[in-house]
C-alpha cells in the first residue's frame, strides 16, 4: 500500500491567498458523477497579483501562465466536507503566526 501524503503548514506566511474554490453547483455534480467533496486552494501571488511562486528554477512564475505548460506553481488544494470553514480556519492560523513571529504587514 502506498499513501501520497503532503504535510502543510496552515501557518506558513507564504501561502497568502486561501479560497474556496468548489466548482459550480458542486452539491449536484457529485450526485450525479461522485466527487471528493469540497475543494479549498491555497497559493502565494505577489507583484500585485501578477505572479505566482514557483518552484525550482522558476520562483517567479506569471500567472497568466497556464498550469499546464508550468507545473511548478507552490499551491495546495485541500478536498474538504465545507471548505467555508476550512478557509476561515487556515486563515486565523495563518494570521496567528504572523502575529506571533510580529509579521502584521505581510
């Protein structure tokens, strides 16, 4: 048996965007074709919006860029049973860390 684990840091003051991201009328399609619940994305962007962390060579990916020709883009997506919460959770731990290491402004 083999698990593909991630580990993710809920407090890393990089990953500064949280949102739900579930697809549109999600309650119906997964009645219809199954589905894994609801989907939260986590992702970093900077330079106003126009670039997103990468990794590797590529620190600085625009994100314009499609996932497809760059797959090196440092997101998360965190399948859940209500991703509102879930949001609104990783996001008071993220902001409690960056209180507590004194990084309000980031």
């Amino acid at each position: 048996v083999m698990d593909d684990v991630t580990v993710l840091y809920f407090d890393d003051i990089h990953f500064d965007e949280v949102k739900n991201s579930t697809r549109k009328c999600n309650d119906i399609k997964t009645f219809c074709c199954g589905g894994r619940g609801e989907q939260v994305l986590i992702e970093s962007r900077f330079c106003l919006g126009m670039c997103k962390m990468g990794r590797g060579p590529l620190a600085c990916v625009p994100s314009c860029c499609p996932e497809c020709l760059c797959p090196c883009f440092v997101k998360s997506e965190l399948w859940v049973d209500d991703a509102m919460t879930a949001v609104e959770t990783i996001r008071m731990a993220r902001d409690s860390a960056k209180e507590r290491m004194d990084m309000k402004d980031y």
